[in-house]
C-alpha cells in the first residue's frame, strides 16, 4: 500500500507537467520570409500559430521537386511560366536546395491527379500534390503540433 501511495506522490507532478504542455512552438519556415516580414511572422507566431502552422505547409507541402514523375500525372509545361507577378522564377535555387515556395508562383491543384512542371531543361520536376493526397497530408503536420 505504501509503494502505491508513493508511485501515486510520485505520477502527479508528472501529470500535471504534461497536462500544462500546450502546443508544440510553431517556428515559421525560412520560404516564408520570402513573402512576410519578419515582424508580420513574430506576430502570427505569438498570434495565431495554427494560421502560421498552415502557412508553413502551404508553402512546403502543396508541392515537391523530384527528378521522378509520379503515376496517375499530369505535365502542364514550365514551373517559369507559372511564376506570380513581381516573383522571379530561380531554376537554380530550386535544384540546389530541391524546394520551392509555392506562394510565388500560381501554381493548379487537381482533385485526382499529380501536376507536373518540367523545370527548364533540368531533368527535375515540381509536382503539385492532388488536393485530397494534400488535405490528408495537412492534417497529419498539423496533429503532429498538437493543433
């Protein structure tokens, strides 16, 4: 009786501590800058981290660079001719580091297929995932910060 009182002394400021834990810190991605100022980031991470958290997957998990085209897609021609307005469309940056910031460019979304861009003469693509394969995905990064 003794060692369950002592396990029970010795659980609660365990379960206490773990009731306390709230979300997990959302921190923004380095692509966001490209499109927020540092100010407007700080802001939203004090905020409102759930909109920063599904600006961090828009701009990271709308779409991927790979040199392998999936099944079940769709090539729609030029990542550059898809650019936004007043964005630059670096074809080196994006093969070096293989990201890209979604937010700069105009880019479709399918409801059943994968979109594939050639990028230039590269043998890389970007692949813009079909909405419901993005939906699901967005759902699990945001469970994973307890959101």
């Amino acid at each position: 009786m003794k060692k369950n009182i002592i396990l029970l002394i010795l659980l609660c400021p365990l379960v206490a501590l773990m009731a306390q834990k709230g979300p997990k810190e959302v921190t923004p991605d380095s692509l966001l800058y490209e499109s927020f100022s540092k100010s407007e980031l700080i802001k939203m991470q004090q905020e409102a981290p759930d909109k920063l958290l599904e600006l961090n997957f828009g701009v990271t998990g709308f779409c991927y660079i790979s040199d392998q085209k999936p099944a079940n897609s769709q090539m729609l021609g030029n990542i550059c001719n898809f650019v936004s307005p007043g964005k630059t469309c670096d074809i080196n940056k994006m093969i070096s580091t293989k990201r890209i910031n979604s937010l700069n460019y105009s880019l479709p979304q399918d409801p059943e297929k994968y979109n594939v861009f050639t990028i230039s003469n590269s043998s890389y693509f970007v692949i813009v995932y079909p909405a419901p394969v993005f939906m699901q995905n967005k759902i699990s990064y945001i469970k994973q910060f307890g959101f």
